[in-house]
C-alpha cells in the first residue's frame, strides 16, 4: 500500500470518514499497519498542539473516540499518552531521517544521488513505497524476522533500559512499545540501527547540517557528526571509525548500532535466544527515562542551584549565583571541543571590573592590583604583560566576547567540579577576602637588601580591604637563612582572609669581585706585542664587566706604561687593579708594520693614506650580469606622502631603497607590485636586507647591506609569489614591518626575479593607510636634484684577476668614476638620462686568483667616513667591525694570507649613507720576528 503525504485538508477529510490512530511514538517511526498516517504540516517544535490548528485537534479527537476495539491489534497500537510528540515533518531540513533516500525501491543504494538534492518542497508530494519484508530489511543475515507477539517478549521494564528486537523496528523503551522508522538490519555483517529512532528515545538532540550534509548528535556539550556513506564519524571534529559505512533507506538515515553505543559511552547485551539487543541507559544524561519527551537536556531541579557558588548550566545561558538566577550574554557553547563562555557575564558575578582598551582592541579584567587581557581571535592572553595561551582563541558572536571557560578559570585561580549528571559547572567563589603578595627581589641579602613587597588583595564580594596583618616581614633582614612571610586581609564586613604565605631565602652578604691581571714580561720593546692575563675571582664566579685602561697591544715610546681593569660583578660591586711595565728604547716594530701585524679581522688601524695614489693599480678584466637595478634614493628626504619612484622590470631585478622621512607624521613605505599583463604573473624573492628604522643613516645602511649578505648565506628569503592579471601585492613586507617616525631613515636591497613585466610602485604613506587602496590618488615625487634615482641595466659587476697581486704594493678602486665608471640609465617616472653617483646598488663580485703569501689586504675609504660590511671567501667582515673609517688615513684589516699563494673572493655593494669611492689595498705584510 502507498501512502502519501497530505496537506491538512486532506487530514481533516480523512479524520471525518476514516478510523484514525494516534501518531507513533517515534517522531521518524513508521506506521503500525492498519493505521492512517497524520503528518503535521507546521514547522519543527517539538509541541504538536502547538502546530497543528485547534480545528484538526477537535476532529483527531472525534475520529479517535470512533475507533473500535477490532482497529487496532495488541501488537501494532501505541497508547497515545505513551507517546511522543511528534518533532518533524517530511520537509524539516533539519531533519535527516525526513531526507529522502537515495535508494530505489529494491532497496540498493543509488550513489549518484546527494541527501540534498532529494529533499522535497513543502508542497511536494513524496510516495512511500510499500515495503515487503525484503524491501525493509535490505540485505539481513539469514535470521528470520521476529514474528512472535512483542508483548509476548519478557520485556524488562526496569528505568533508563532500551530494548531493539533483531529484525524488528519494534523497541520497548522502559517497557513502552515504540516503532523506529526502519527494522533493525543486518548487512555485511554489520547491524544497522535507525539513527533518530535510537538518539531520540536516549534522550539528546539530534540535527542536520544541510551544508555539511550531516547528521549531529548532542552530548553534554560534545558534538558527534554522521555523513551518508562514510564509514567513519566525528567526535568533536576527531574523526573515527565505523564497522561499516552509514546509509540512506526509505527515508532513514541507518547507521552501525556500535557506532552509537561507543559515541554515546551506552552498556549492552545481546540476548540471542529471545533476539533482543539490551542498551543499558542509566548512565546517559537528558535522557526521558520513557516520559515520551523526546529528549534534550533540561535545567535540573531548581532546589539543587541553591547551593553557594556560581553555577553554569552547560549549553545554556542560566547561572544560578548563590541560589539566584541570572542570564548570560550568550549560551555557554562547544566549539571543537572547547567549552567556551560569556566573559563579562562571568566576570561581573566574580565582582570584578571589567573593562575594554580601544587602542590595544582588549578586553581587561582588574583584580587587585592584577591586569589580565584578551583579544579576540587570540588563542593568548597576558597577565601583568606576561603572555599566556588558551586552549582555543577567543571569538565575538552577537557582540558578545567568548573565551574558554578555563582560561578564567586558571587566570583567576577559581576551583571548580563538573556535575554531569545534572549538565552543569559549579565555580567555588567563596565569600572571605583574598590575600596575596609577591617579593620583588631577585635576591636578598642580610643587612643590605631592602625587600620590596607587593601586595595584591581583593574580595570576591566587591567589598572594601580595610585592614591587613603580616607575620614574619621585615623590610631587611639582619641573618642570612630561610624566612616565611605570612600576611592575612580583612574586608569590610569584617570576615578576615586566610593566611597567605610566601617562603623566602636570605643570602650571606655580597663579597666584592678581585680584579687581578699579569703579563707575559715586566720588560718591552717598543713595538713590541703585550700578553694580558687576566686572573679576576669572584666568590660567586659572577664577573660580568672588564674595563680596562690603557692596555695596548705593543706601546712605541719608552718609560713606564701603567695599565689598569676594572671589574663588575652580576651585584654592581667593582675592584679595580693595575700594574705597570717599562718600555724600554729599542724597536721591535715600526707602529706600521705592528699594525699590519697584529690587527684584527675587522678592526681598523691607522696608516699614512697618502702613499695609496701611487701604489700600482690591480690587472683585471671587467664584465657584468645582466640585472635591472631600481635605485629609489631621491628625494632621500621625504616631505610628503606620494610615490618616490616608479618602474616596470622583468626578469632578474634589484632594489636599492633609501628614504628619510620629514613629513613630520609617523610613515611607512611600501612596494607595491602590479601585474598589467593578460595572464598570471611569478614573483620570486631571492635576497632581502632591511636596516632601520632608525636616525644614523651610515648604520642604517650598513645593516641592510650585511643582512642582505646574510640572506645570501641562508636563502631564508627565497619564496614565489602569484599575481593574477590586474592583481597588486605588497612585496618587501620588511619594508612596511615597522612605521618610520619623523628624521628616522630605512634602507633595503633586495633581489628578484619575475617571468612577465612587473610595474613597482615604491611609496610613503601615513602609517595606517593602505597602500593598494591610496596608490591611484598618490602624487609622484620629483628627484630632489642631489641624491641619486635610476632604473640601470647590468648591475651586477663581475672583477677578476689572474696576476699575482700583493708582492708589492696595489690598489683595486670602486667607484672612482675613472676606474669604475658609472651606471648609466634613466629615470623611471620622468624618462631622463640618469648617472649611478657612487654605483650605490651595484654588486660587485671580485675573483683574485693569484693573492702572494704574506698578503695583507685592506679596505680603505677615500671620499669620507665609511660604515659597512664586506664578504671575503663567503665571511662577511665589518669595515670597520665597529664604528666607522675615515679617509684618508683609516683602513680596516679584511684577510691575511698564509705561507702560500691562494685565490681570495671577495663580494662589495656600496652601504648606503656611507661615502665612497673605496680601495681594496694589497700590501707584503712585515717579516715575523722572534723574540
């Protein structure tokens, strides 16, 4: 027999003329034969009276009165006042037992068929097949279906105990007789149960996620997900396995009964003589316990929220606080397994203040003297500053902030339980003042320190600290050894806090460091070299500082030289020392060839810089790699926000960048690339350094230049990036990291690569303006007439010499517009000729083959004071390694080579702020002498 779905004329029709039975107990359960089936046409809530019109009521209860005794069979009537409402009707969405399935009427699973596509409209009409034995089973073992009288059955009727009849949609739920919508089944081996028929009769709620296509259990704030199909399911997002995948049949969704016991934690048994399946409910909360309700988790009892404390109903916004109930902002909620809640519904119970920094974008709480902050979509909050994580972020729903229930918990130090049975979180506030405090001395000693203390106390009623007691506190302490400091608070109502105590360990007075040093002799020549050996102690090994005075390494008049340290222990005690020694008038070295000597790598030294004109000029052939270099330099100082310089590059590029800002507004620069072409667009970023922002331009460009070299070292930069046709990005981030404020100044190189033309815009903007939505209404800069900005080709020079170099004196020059020439190119936004000034941006690689034993080689400046950093043979040397070099007369020591001849790379690009042009100088070192 078909039957179909009608609207609710057709009901009324139908309970005037025919015998009508009340609705089965199972809001997915199908109908008992014999009886009409009458489906609500209002929307899921759970209360029939409340969908269903008075009219159609009046009408049920006529027909029902009408009904006789031979209607209905002992073994198919459900008692009315047994049964539950009724939750669905064939169009709930939410729903997923009124989904239609996917299987044809012999009962084989069609795949090519999604639950959503099959959903029909509320005004559709849906056909139920008529179903045989076969067709309803599916595919069962060879057990043959339960044919005796269910009444018949010794069904115990003992509380919370569920009874499935193997093959049977039969089920006695606390020995009430209910229908599931499907007979239990077997296939493959596997049995499958009724989803809803089951979850509804537990007691807990059950769902659908049209978007996700599954079907949701609710337990205790757990949240468990089944997908057609699938052979496994979610638990809190955790997915795992089940014995055979779920299904869709007739209308219901089916799924392996040992899912559901093990998801739901449910004992049983299988009595197999009398083919019963026995679920032990006992220990499933929310369940109806057979009262027909349909399940849900319910509010407990309000005797038992009497009880002192703040009490938190799970999946609910009820707080019950000393026996009183209030309404949080919003439920406490489950998100991926994380119990989250309220925090200003929370917090104000506590009685403490909360408040909200609109400049940090956090919410504060105040307790005490304690500040504890947190930000939305942070999984982080800080206490006092100290940064502490959460187990899941913080989120904002209906302008109301949710933060993981223990991350207030923890923070506030607040004891709690977990009443499972009655679905809910008991917080013990407690009524006394709280007293705490914290000694502030990293170490105490005995008659010197003065201990600082810090207290921090407060009332979980909001009441007033009135009064404090200490027990053992002194402000120093005359002995040193172990002391406890207890301290009690009184509020206002006058009940006193209990003890708070804090253990400290007071140390035997410091004892001041001994400086001490020798040297090697009591007697030098002149220029000759000086060993110190320090031989400082401290009673606790604790020296941290060295100053000394007038320790040079070899001394160039004779007489006496007094040499003196100073030495500084982790405590600030000091102990000065010195000793003196004779130079005698006999020369060992000259101060030059001491110099060239004994300096070391890095370290500058001073030498007469007017011989290096004359010195022979390296052999060396030149040629260079092609490498577009964008130098952005001019105006180097900034007045107004707008575009400093615009190019469109291809394949190996190179940026230059070096910008003051003087708009008098805190700025940030930016790279913006675009990509005008018809297709996408490769970025690749090779090399990057930053330096800045800061107010020394020299050290500004000297950072830049030696993280670029380190760059090159690591590769820690190399990433791709894609822009679509039409699409701009900010590249560089480094660039745009940080705002540069007034008189600060940054500096960049960086390489690139890029497979189509690439149109860069490199801009200065207030600080929080964005970049991509300001560019078309920038103004471009002009050149400022005296630094230097250009687009220059092959700027990557490659130097090499295959002459023996250093067995006389020899100069390689950079920069010196004879020697080196200058780029030439043009500007990018106005298309004049251009000249590289300093061939700032250009990268030098220097390859000499031949380099004589005993070679000292150098880096001096010419036009001026000079900062920067140097790569030789793949070490990167300061030049100088500390402060800057000055021309002519300064060079700082760059390698030395050994007792043979040896090939030297070296790797130069000019360090902006600095001043050029440089010399490499190759000089014989001295003759080592004996002493």
């Amino acid at each position: 027999m078909n039957f179909k779905r009608m609207s609710i004329i057709t009901v009324l029709a139908v309970a005037q003329v025919s015998t009508v039975v009340p609705v089965s107990a199972q809001s997915s359960a199908v109908m008992v034969p014999g009886q009409v089936m009458v489906q609500s046409e209002a929307a899921n809530s759970g209360n029939v009276e409340q969908q269903q019109s008075q009219e159609l009521l009046q009408q049920r209860d006529k027909a029902s009165e009408s009904v006789t005794s031979s209607s209905l069979t002992p073994d198919n009537s459900v008692p009315l006042e047994e049964s539950s409402p009724d939750k669905s009707t064939d169009t709930d969405l939410n729903d997923p037992d009124s989904v239609q399935s996917n299987a044809d009427e012999s009962g084989k699973i069609d795949d090519t068929q999604s639950p959503s596509e099959s959903i029909p409209d509320d005004e559709s009409v849906t056909e139920e097949a008529e179903k045989n034995e076969e067709d309803q089973v599916g595919t069962q073992d060879d057990q043959s279906p339960n044919t005796e009288d269910p009444k018949s059955n010794s069904v115990d009727s003992s509380i919370n105990e569920l009874i499935l009849l193997m093959n049977s949609a039969d089920m006695y739920h606390n020995g009430k007789h209910y229908k599931a919508a499907q007979p239990m089944a077997v296939k493959n081996g596997v049995s499958y149960v009724s989803i809803r028929a089951m979850v509804e009769r537990v007691g807990l709620k059950l769902s659908y996620n049209n978007t996700t296509k599954e079907t949701i259990i609710m337990k205790d704030g757990n949240e468990l997900r089944f997908k057609t199909n699938s052979s496994t399911y979610k638990v809190n997002g955790e997915s795992r396995t089940m014995k055979g995948p779920s299904y869709q049949y007739n209308n219901t969704f089916m799924v392996p009964l040992t899912s559901i016991t093990q998801a739901l934690g449910i004992p049983y048994k299988v009595n197999q003589p009398e083919k019963k399946v026995i679920l032990d409910l006992s220990g499933i909360n929310g369940n109806d316990n057979g009262s027909g309700s349909g399940g849900g988790s319910v509010d407990p009892k309000p005797p038992i929220n009497n009880e002192p404390g703040l009490i938190l109903m799970m999946n609910s916004d009820k707080m019950y606080h000393n026996g009183k109930l209030y309404i949080a902002g919003q439920p406490m909620a489950v998100k991926n397994g994380i119990s989250y809640v309220a925090i200003r519904s929370l917090v104000e119970r506590i009685g403490l203040k909360l408040t909200y920094d609109s400049k940090t974008k956090e919410t504060v709480i105040i307790r005490g003297s304690d500040e504890l902050r947190f930000k939305t979509d942070s999984k982080y909050y800080t206490v006092n500053g100290v940064k502490t994580s959460m187990k899941g972020a913080a989120y904002q729903t209906n302008n109301v902030f949710m933060v993981p229930l223990t991350s207030i918990t923890q923070a506030l130090d607040i004891p709690y339980k977990v009443d499972q049975a009655n679905k809910r979180i008991i917080l013990n506030l407690g009524t006394k003042p709280v007293a705490a405090f914290t000694v502030e001395n990293d170490e105490i000693f005995a008659g010197k320190t003065k201990v600082k203390y810090k207290t921090n106390a407060y009332s979980p009623n909001g009441l007033q600290i009135v009064n404090e007691k200490w027990e053992g506190r002194e402000d120093i302490f005359a002995e040193p050894g172990t002391r406890t400091i207890t301290y009690y608070v009184q509020d206002s109502s006058g009940e006193w806090s209990d003890p708070y105590s804090v253990t400290i360990r007071v140390l035997a007075p410091n004892e001041p460091p001994v400086a001490m040093f020798t040297t090697d002799k009591e007697e030098y020549k002149m220029g000759e070299k000086i060993t110190y050996i320090d031989q400082s102690t401290d009673d606790e090994n604790a020296i941290v500082k060295w100053d000394w005075d007038n320790n040079a390494l070899a001394f160039f008049a004779p007489g006496p030289a007094t040499i003196g340290l100073t030495v500084t222990d982790k405590h600030g005690a000091t102990s000065y020392y010195e000793k003196t020694i004779i130079i005698n008038g006999e020369t060992f070295y000259t101060r030059d060839e001491f110099n060239q000597l004994f300096t070391e790598i890095g370290e500058k030294y001073i030498f007469n810089g007017a011989n290096v004109p004359s010195m022979d000029l390296v052999p060396y052939t030149r040629t260079s790699e092609p490498r577009m270099l964008i130098r952005s330099n001019s105006p180097e100082r900034v007045y107004t926000e707008g575009v400093v310089y615009r190019e469109t590059g291809v394949g190996a590029t190179r940026f230059m960048i070096h910008h003051l800002n003087e708009t008098g507004k805190n700025v940030k620069m930016y790279v913006v690339a675009t990509n005008f072409n018809d297709t996408r667009a490769s970025l690749t970023t090779e090399n990057v350094g930053f330096g800045g922002p800061i107010n020394i331009p020299t050290a500004t460009g000297k950072a830049s230049v030696q993280r670029y070299f380190e760059s090159m070292q690591s590769g820690k930069d190399y990433q791709t990036i894609t822009l679509q046709p039409g699409e701009s990005k900010v590249i560089l981030k480094e660039l745009s990291a940080q705002s540069m404020k007034n008189d600060q100044v940054i500096s960049m190189f960086a390489d690139l690569y890029t497979d189509s033309p690439i149109r860069y815009n490199i801009v200065m903007i207030e600080e929080n303006k964005d970049p991509i939505q300001k560019l078309p209404f920038l103004k471009l800069h002009p050149s400022d007439g005296i630094h230097n900005r250009g687009t220059y080709p092959d700027s990557t020079r490659l130097i090499e010499s295959n002459e023996l170099v250093g067995k006389t004196p020899a100069r390689l020059s950079i920069a010196d517009k004879v020697n080196d020439p200058n780029l030439t190119g043009y500007d990018g936004i106005t298309g004049y000729e251009t000249s590289n000034a300093g061939n700032f941006g250009v990268v030098y690689r220097i390859k000499m083959n031949r380099v004589a034993p005993n070679t000292l080689i150098s880096f001096n400046p010419r036009g001026g004071k000079y900062m920067g950093v140097i790569m030789v043979n793949g070490n990167i040397i300061g030049a100088p390694s500390s402060g800057a070099a000055s021309a002519p007369n300064e060079a700082s020591v760059l390698f030395r080579t050994g007792q043979y001849e040896q090939s030297v790379e070296i790797l130069f690009t000019a360090a902006p702020g600095s001043s050029l042009p440089i010399s490499l100088l190759f000089t014989p070192l001295p003759e080592l002498k004996s002493n």
